[in-house]
C-alpha cells in the first residue's frame, strides 16, 4: 500500500491592512519660459547635491552614524537651505535602504539558485524529478555545461556577500535601465539629444517633505487653498527670487480633482503633505505630486469581512478570474473574467492593471458583496532559470503575473470602495479547485475553466469552509436519526480536503444498479462485507447549504 501524500500546512485566511499613504498629481499648466528656467535651475542645483551626498553616504557604508549625518546636512545648509538639505539627506537613505534590500534579495536568488544546481548535478543522469524537487539533467553535455553555471553563480554569490558585509551598495541616481539604454539608442529610437534630456530631468531633485505645524504643511513647496504653488529658492539662486523671504511663485494654479477635499482639508489644519514637481520630457509636461500618510488603523474583523459572501478572485498572466459565493460557500450565478495585457510600455501594463481591477470591483459592488479573496502570492523563489530550466514559457508565465503590484493597487483601490480584501494561502487551490468543483458546474450554457473553479477554491477558503463540498454521512441511512447526510464538515474534521475513496456499486438502495454495479453486487459475500464495513458515501452532486 501506497504511503499518503503529507500536505503542507495552510496558513490561516487575513484581512489585509488597509493602505499607509495617498498621492494625487495634477498638470502645472500655462508655465511661462521664466517659471520653466527657474524650475531647472533649482533642480539642476539640488540634483546635484543629492547626487553628491548619496556617493558620500555610500562611501561611509555601515560607518554611519547620527554625527555623519548632521555633519552631511551641515555642508548641505550651506549652499541650500536647512529644509531643503533635510530633504536630500531623507531621500539619500531611502535609496541606500532599498539598495540593501535589493541586494539581500539578490543574495537570496543567488543561494536559491546554486542549491537546485547542486541538487541536480548530485543525480544521476535522466532521474525523473517531482512537483517539489527538480530531477538529474539529461545528457552529459548538459551536466557539464550546468557544471559551469554552477562555478559562475558561486562566484557571483561570493562576491555579493563581499559587498553586503562591507556596506557596499551600488545604485543610480536617474536609474540603471535609463543609463543602460545609452548604449542602445537604436532600439529604443532615441536620439542622443532626447536621452540627454530624460537624463538629467530624472536626475533632477525637486522634492520637499511635510511639516506638521507650519503654514499650510509644507514650508519648502508650499500650495495655498486658491492653488497658488511657491517654492523656496536655494541661497545660490536667491537672486531670482519674485515674492517676499525668498520665494518665487509660479503662475500655473493647482487644482487636484481627485481628492481635492482631502487635500484642501489638511493644508488647512496645517497637516504634513509631502510634493514633488517633475518633467515630463516626453510630453513635454510639468506635473506637481502631492502626498501624505494615513494611519494604519485596524481593519474590520474576519467574521464581518464573511458576513455577506465573498467573491473570490483567481490571479493569471493575462486575466482575473471570478466568481461570487454565498456566506455558506455556494457558488452564486456564473463566472466572470475581467482580461488584461500586460504587453508593452510599464504605463501600459499599469493602466491594463489598473482597468481590469476597476472593473473588478464595480462588479463586486453589484453582487452585493462587501469583500474580495485573493492568494497571497510570491514567486521570488519560483522563476528562477535553475529550478525550471527549459519550461522557458512556464517561466515567462510566472514572471508575467503582477503579484506585486496588484496587492498595492488592489488594496488602495478597494479601501475607496469600501470594500476589504482577505489574503489566502494558495496552496492547493487550483487542484482542488479543479477536482471538486469544475465539472460538477459545468454545463451547456456555462463554461469552467480551471481557473473559474480555483477561484470558487479561494472563495471558500477565505470563508472558512473546506474545498471539498461534502463531508461522509452518517452511519444510518435515516437522516433525521444523526442529522442531515450532508452536514458541512466543520474546520477541526481530519480529512476534510482529502479525496473519498470510490467504493463500488449503487450509493442508495433507492437508485437502480446498472449493469456494472449490478455486477459486482454478484460477487461473493466476503466483498459485500468488505463493503459494509466502510464508511457509506454519497456521490457530491449538490452544493451545502
């Protein structure tokens, strides 16, 4: 007899955190050729201190300390302003965190990927490998050639721990794909004139943090109720200065449309609100970004989150699968599918995203659901060329799922609606989902995909009902003796999302033998008491209620 398969243990369903901060942008408008030259000027200037001070702060690797950082923002004051040299030092961390970030992350692929390579050359040549362990490679040239891999990865993964122990980071101000592309003008249809000019305008540094308390939240870029933009000038650019203390207002006016309210509330409580004033050399558009944080307050509890129903939501590479259940799990009307492509420009893919979920939640609002289940994806450990080798489809399809982007967009926008997301563990649902649920809803007018049932899977996951629609029936035939043959299975049952063993023959005495069972009920008595002694079971064709 076969050893049972162990299942892996499946994290309890949440209600995710609702979003930390928002940012609204509009367009500065009906700049004159003045505005426009100060603007650069000011960003040329302070991009060039920030850049400056992020070499020194890398230089000083893990030797930083609170002293260094004053010392750092005394040299900054000097030739800009005390704000705005608070500014720079802020952002200068920031940047130098996320590269220690991406550089653990780094290491971590780096350590996944030599692991499955020596794993695999371990095995003998042809082994077949399973679901959680890759096999031996196939042929000896591909052994050997998986060899060299192997002694490039060890050493990109010495010399990345090198560089973490030592505090080394590597980052670019303007960023690595922009600078990487002035080697490749001609595929990307630029000449080396335009280049230049996104260069330096995302290099550029025109933004100012927050100040609870001062006039308006902001004393660096300040915005008036009427709309009114002024920014205060540097010491070195003093001289061009069109208002009082050193100011220069612009003549474009500000209007936020979205969140306008909110917007105009805080500046009048004097509450922080961070902006950023940006270039768009493309269009050829000044923009202005407001922003501030929020709170992060609790979120409603899991059982109101289950109160009325649930829509569960399926993640692909090119689509969002649906479908909404009632409180006790049933699948409620047909599936929806809500399309998107993520081919193109990232502006592209973020509007398909962006589409596709609004879509995805004014449905939601129309079902009169007031929450939406999805997996808690991550597949860092999944993509990589080592652990699924030729499958180079299988990996494009995998890197092709916005995990991470879609949970920050998909909580930001939810919160607007009034809706919450509970996360799942996505272990197992697309399977069960497929073997307990895709054919018995299957007809002529509806059509289930894989993913229609893996989305009715994560439903009834997130409502805290098992996958599979049935538990066994009682020992007695009569249903009014132990209680309904189809009582849901509770969270404690063992077994609960396992496959019942099919037992041959008719399941009720009141249904007909056919003439296959009819022949095995004519075998010999020792099998109709083998029969009898197990658990009596019955064909899963209704749903709960």
């Amino acid at each position: 007899m076969t050893e049972k398969k162990q299942l892996r243990t499946i994290d309890v369903p949440f209600v995710a955190l609702g979003p930390s901060g928002v940012a609204i942008r509009d367009r500065l408008k009906n700049l004159t050729a003045e505005d426009e030259k100060v603007l650069r000027l000011v960003g040329e200037h302070l991009g060039a201190l920030a850049s400056r001070d992020l070499a020194v702060r890398c230089g000083q690797g893990h030797d930083h300390s609170t002293q260094t950082w004053a010392a750092r923002k005394r040299e900054l004051t000097a030739v800009s302003s005390s704000r705005w040299a608070g500014a720079i030092t802020k952002a200068t961390h920031d940047e130098w965190a996320l590269s220690r970030r991406a550089q653990l992350a780094h290491v971590q692929s780096l350590e996944a990927g030599t692991r499955t390579l020596m794993h695999r050359l371990s095995l003998p040549l042809g082994e077949k490998g399973g679901k959680r362990a890759a096999g031996g490679y196939r042929s000896k040239s591909e052994w050997f050639q998986k060899t060299r891999r192997l002694a490039v990865l060890e050493h990109r993964l010495d010399r990345a721990r090198a560089e973490r122990d030592a505090g080394t980071v590597r980052v670019v101000r303007g960023g690595r794909r922009l600078l990487n592309t002035r080697h490749n003008l001609a595929a990307a249809q630029l000449a080396e004139q335009q280049w230049r000019q996104r260069w330096e305008a995302e290099r550029w540094f025109l933004a100012a943090d927050g100040e609870s308390g001062k006039r308006y939240g902001n004393e660096t870029i300040r915005i008036t109720p009427g709309g009114e933009v002024s920014i205060k000038l540097p010491a070195p650019l003093a001289h061009l200065a069109n208002s009082r203390h050193g100011r220069y207002v612009l003549t474009s006016l500000v209007a936020f449309k979205h969140r306008g309210a909110e917007w105009a509330d805080r500046i009048e409580a004097n509450r922080a609100v961070a902006y950023r004033i940006h270039l768009d050399v493309a269009r050829g558009r000044w923009y202005l970004t407001a922003a501030w944080q929020r709170p992060v307050v609790q979120t409603i509890p899991l059982e109101t989150a289950r109160a009325r129903g649930m829509v569960g939501v399926d993640t692909n590479a090119d689509h969002f699968a649906a479908y909404c259940l009632d409180p006790h799990g049933n699948p409620v009307g047909n599936p929806r599918r809500f399309h998107y492509d993520l081919n193109g420009s990232a502006d592209h893919r973020d509007a398909q995203l962006r589409h596709a979920l609004t879509r995805l939640l004014h449905w939601t609002k129309q079902t009169g659901a007031q929450t939406i289940a999805i997996e808690d994806l991550d597949f860092t450990a999944e993509k990589t060329r080592e652990k699924h080798g030729r499958r180079k489809r299988f990996r494009q399809l995998i890197s092709g799922i916005p995990t991470g982007k879609l949970k920050a967009r998909i909580v930001s926008m939810a919160a607007e609606m009034d809706l919450s997301i509970v996360a799942v563990d996505p272990a197992y649902t697309s399977m069960w989902g497929d073997q307990h649920w895709q054919k018995p809803l299957a007809s002529p007018r509806r059509k289930m995909s894989r993913h229609d049932a893996a989305s009715i899977a994560i439903g009834r996951r997130a409502l805290g009902h098992p996958i599979r629609r049935r538990t066994a029936p009682p020992r007695d035939d009569q249903s009014d003796r132990r209680g309904h043959r189809t009582v849901q299975a509770g969270p404690d049952t063992r077994g609960r999302e396992e496959t019942r063993p099919h037992v041959p023959g008719p399941r009720t005495r009141s249904v007909p033998p056919d003439a296959e069972r009819t022949r095995v009920t004519r075998t010999s008595k020792t099998v109709r008491d083998v029969r009898s002694d197990q658990e009596w079971v019955q064909d899963s064709l209704l749903l709960t209620v």
